[in-house]
C-alpha cells in the first residue's frame, strides 16, 4: 500500500488543482494500491493532524478550478520552530503526524516560505517532494512556476482595460501589480500591455525619471501614460538605507498612503500638475481559472512528481528547465529567490522600445 500526503500552503494560486490532478492520476494509473491524504489549510493541518482520505472521484473536474480544494494558510517559517499558544512543538508535531499516517511521502505544493518548510521537514528525516507554486515566479531553481502565466493573463487585461479609460480622458493611470519582492509579474504584463513605465522592486526608481518620461510622452503628443508599478517597488532613496530604516521609511509611508503606488501618484502630480488616478487589482490576479498554458505546466509537473514518488526519489523540487521538466535537490534552492537582473534581456529590450524604468 502505497500512502502520500497532500498539502497546499501559502497564498493560493489558479493551478493548485490541476497539478494535484496531475500527482494523483499519475499515481493511481501506475499504482494498484494507493491512499491520498489531504491536509487541510496548509502546514496548520499537518501541525494539528487534521485531515481526511480522498478519492479519485475528489480530483474529478477540478482541472479548470482555481484554489485549492484542501485549503491554504499562511505558516511563517520564522516561526515553525516557535511553539504555539499551548506549548506545542510544530515541528514535532508534523512529524508525529506524517508517521501516524504511515505516510510514504508528502506532496507540499507552495512557494517560498513553503518551501524552506519543506526542506525542514526533509532534514528531519520525511520523504517530501516540493511543487513549486507562485504567482510572482520568484522560487529559484526553476525557470517557471504554476500560477505565474495564469496571473501574468490577468494583469495584462486589467492593464488593457484601462489603456481605453486613460486614452478617454488624457489622465496618467498606475497599475499596481502584485509583487513584494520581485518583479516578474509586472514586467511581463507591463511588456505584454504595452505599459509605458515599468517599475520593479530591482530597480529602485528616480520620480524625477518617472515624471520626466511622462513629460516626454505629453510632449510628443501623447495624451496619456499608463505605469506597471510592482507592489514592492521602492524609490532610489530608499534603496540606499539599512534595511531597518527602509522598514521605518515604508510604515511612515503607510500611515499617509495605502501603498508606495499612491505615493507615487501623488509626488507626480505635485511635479507635474498632471492628474494621475491608481489601480489596484490585489487578489484578482491569484483568481480565477488557470489558463490553458499553466493547466498544460501544471499537469506535467504533477505527472513528473508521480513518477518520482514510484521511484523513492526524494528530497526534491519539481522544477521547470525550458519545456523539460526536471528534479532539483531541495538544499539547493531553498531560501533563495531568483529576482529580476536589471540587466536582464527582457529589461534591455524594453529599454530599446522607449519603456522607462525610472532609472
């Protein structure tokens, strides 16, 4: 008999489905006998042993669902090694739990703080296989992530959407993308919108630059300019403080504005006079139903994992090289991020094309 665990954590994302679909038919097309066990809401349910036995039947139709259907939760890693209100050891816990069920291994599918979990428990001594999963296609080791295109899709109609109201009535419109740390999402959609400024949190930003390229574009004509700001982009002065006065910069910053996008409305009006209006599509961009290309990553990766747990091969990610999919131990690419090179192709070739990235 074989048994494997399932667990979904972090913010969720519109394939978490389709790749669990993919692990389980995967499994139950190669394996007689089989128990899939699923955690329910993240690492909480593997702490507190809440769980429940599911079926092939539980995996039916979910391939275009968005979510997850055994839950998520935010699970800090900073504190896994913190005992909870009652005194109760995480860690330990988990472990007693994954070992009641007999579980020959444990599908974890999250990004990365989920990941560096995931490694822990790997170290402990658990056979765990990671599934990388983001919208920010930040995890490094991996050249994609599902949720990253499905995403990428939304912010870029949501971008389009409002080129027609900003052409309407000649006005400068900020698009804030999700994004804390890194800035794949908002330089795809930027690109892929036809955004006129892109920002990113890798490239620390001039508002001098910024309101200089909207001068340019009202200059020569253009009644509008649309921003792909990235939620986690932050101005030149800023990136050259220690990271706890950044910290203090920002909490000062959000007593007055609900995000660095409205500051940044704000400092260009107040340099240019222009009127500039902000939107913010927040979880919109996690929602939904995957696109055709992630359930296409995502079934794939699921399948692959299948395969490794039929082989005993653990302590891995499932990662993406190209169109391959491949293995990666988990030591070497947890806790790390893979950023935006502001040298980066993509960056460059925006360059060429007249996109500024106020630097």
């Amino acid at each position: 008999m074989l048994r494997v665990g399932l667990l979904t954590s972090g913010g969720d994302c519109q394939a978490l489905n389709a790749t669990m679909r993919g692990v389980v038919k995967g499994l139950t097309n190669n394996v007689k006998d089989i128990e899939i066990y699923g955690f329910e809401d993240g690492y909480k349910g593997l702490i507190y042993g809440n769980y429940r036995l599911l079926t092939s039947s539980d995996f039916s139709g979910i391939l275009t669902r968005g979510g997850t259907i055994i839950g998520s939760s935010r699970q800090p890693f900073k504190l896994m090694r913190v005992p909870d209100a009652n005194g109760l050891d995480k860690v330990e816990a988990m472990k007693q739990n994954y070992h009641k069920l007999r579980l020959d291994c444990l599908v974890i599918l999250g990004g990365n703080g989920t990941q560096k979990t995931a490694n822990l428990l790997h170290e402990e001594g658990l056979n765990i296989i990671h599934l990388p999963k983001t919208i920010d296609n930040d995890i490094y080791g991996t050249d994609l992530t599902f949720g990253f295109h499905s995403a990428v899709d939304i912010a870029t109609n949501c971008i389009d959407c409002i080129h027609t109201t900003a052409s309407s009535h000649g006005r400068v419109f900020i698009v804030e993308v999700m994004g804390h740390k890194v800035g794949w999402l908002t330089l795809r959609a930027g690109l892929a919108s036809g955004a006129d400024v892109i920002l990113l949190p890798e490239i620390p930003y001039d508002t001098e630059k910024v309101c200089a390229a909207i001068d340019k574009r009202h200059n020569s004509g253009k009644k509008f300019t649309i921003l792909a700001v990235a939620e986690g982009a932050i101005p030149k002065e800023w990136a050259k403080l220690e990271k706890k006065e950044m910290k203090k910069a920002m909490a000062k910053m959000l007593e007055k504005y609900p995000s660095i996008s409205y500051k940044l409305a704000h400092d260009i009006t107040e340099k240019t006079g222009y009127e500039v209006r902000v939107t913010v599509p927040g979880h919109v961009q996690r929602g939904g139903s995957p696109d055709a290309f992630d359930r296409y990553l995502s079934t794939k990766i699921g399948a692959y994992a299948a395969q490794c747990i039929i082989k005993q091969q653990y302590g891995i990610m499932v990662a993406a090289a190209g169109d391959e999919i491949k293995k990666v131990p988990l030591e070497d690419c947890a806790g790390k991020l893979k950023m935006v090179d502001p040298h980066d192709q993509t960056v460059e070739l925006a360059k060429s094309i007249g996109i500024s990235f106020g630097d």
